[in-house]
C-alpha cells in the first residue's frame, strides 16, 4: 500500500515550506485552518521510537519552531499538537494554530463543527501565510 505522506512529498508542487534529507515541513490545504503545517520525517518510519534519540530530538526541534513561527505570526489562542498515524504509518507531526471562534473550538479539529468561521478572518488568516513560512524558514536557519 502506497503511503500518502511519501506520495505528498514526492508530488510536483507540493506544499514544502522547507526540507533537508531528514525532515520536510509542509503546509497542510485545510481551509478552516490557515497555518496548518506539518513536520514529516522524510523516511518510511512508523514510530518515534523507530528513530534514534538524535534523530527523535531533531524532529521535535522542527516541531518546536513550527510552533513559535506560529505564535509569533499567527497569534493563535492555542496550538496543537498531534502525532497519529493510525491512517498514514509514517512519522509525522500536525502543528495546529487554534482560534476561540475557529470551527472547532475548543474541540479538536476532528471533531464535530461547532460554528462557521467568518470568511473575511479565514482571509485575513491566510494573508499571513507568506510571513508564517518566512518565520519558519528562519527558524530553521538558526
């Protein structure tokens, strides 16, 4: 079975915000959630305990940055943060910026809609994007 996070990585014009031979950040087309960025160990690995602990700490450093370009661009209320994989088996992190009136709110955004988010702070979200990966990248310089 083919693995989804591999086949998005390796697709032409795939959401890559930054990538090294490790580790690929990527932003996540979710539209109630402008920001939405994931941090992917570029390997087939399933667990983070598959990685040795350099590697383990390397993938939660990215992590960490994707949370502070976010803070400090998006001003969320609160980020989340996931690791799954019961669908796609490959290491992965969801870095999530979440809003008190965001769709969801205060639920996860799996969860049952609980309201509409306004369209105009969607777009005022999403203009923030290129300033968010911007963040991100120099995060990832340092």
């Amino acid at each position: 079975m083919a693995c989804d996070l591999c086949k998005l990585l390796e697709a032409p014009g795939a959401a890559l915000i930054w990538g090294d031979r490790q580790l690929s950040v990527v932003a996540v087309d979710e539209a109630e959630y402008p920001g939405f960025t994931r941090v992917v160990w570029n390997a087939h690995v399933k667990e983070m305990t598959d990685l040795s602990p350099a590697e383990r700490s390397r993938v939660m450093e990215l992590v960490w940055a994707v949370e502070s370009a976010q803070r400090a661009v998006m001003a969320p209320e609160k980020i989340n943060l996931a690791s799954f994989g019961n669908m796609t088996p490959h290491v992965h992190w969801h870095v999530i910026p979440r809003y008190v009136g965001d769709a969801h709110f205060p639920n996860p955004t799996w969860a049952v809609t609980q309201r509409s988010s306004a369209p105009e702070v969607l777009a005022a979200r999403r203009a923030l994007l290129p300033a968010l990966h911007a963040a991100i990248i120099e995060r990832l310089k340092a």
